[in-house]
C-alpha cells in the first residue's frame, strides 16, 4: 500500500487511508514552509515519501 492505502499496482484502498496519506504529506508540505525550506526542497521532500512508500510496497508485495 502506497501513501493512503491505494495500492499503486491496482486493488483496495479506503477513503480513510486515503485521507490519511492527503494529511501526512499536506503536514509535511506546511511543515517545511513554516521552518523556511526552500520550494526545491519540498518537492525533494515530498518525492523522497512517496519513493519510500511505493519502496516499501514493492517489498511487501515480494514476501507474499
């Protein structure tokens, strides 16, 4: 499950993971505004989560 639960290969996701997962990365958004970061560095940010999530999507999927 990527960033609120939807699967990026096709399934199941929920309205609440997805919720979720919209909440996690608007904090993080806010969360380096209010600390000053840079514009490039949000999207730096923000890319490195989601390369995480789908990271460890792919890992789940292979020890099924």
């Amino acid at each position: 499950m990527a960033i609120g639960g939807a699967s990026m290969a096709g399934g199941r996701g929920t309205i609440l993971g997805a919720f979720l997962g919209t909440i996690l990365l608007n904090s993080l958004r806010n969360g380096l505004i209010v600390v000053g970061v840079g514009t490039y560095w949000q999207y730096v940010a923000t890319g490195l989560v989601m390369i995480i999530a789908v990271s460890v999507e792919l890992l789940q999927r292979k020890k099924k």
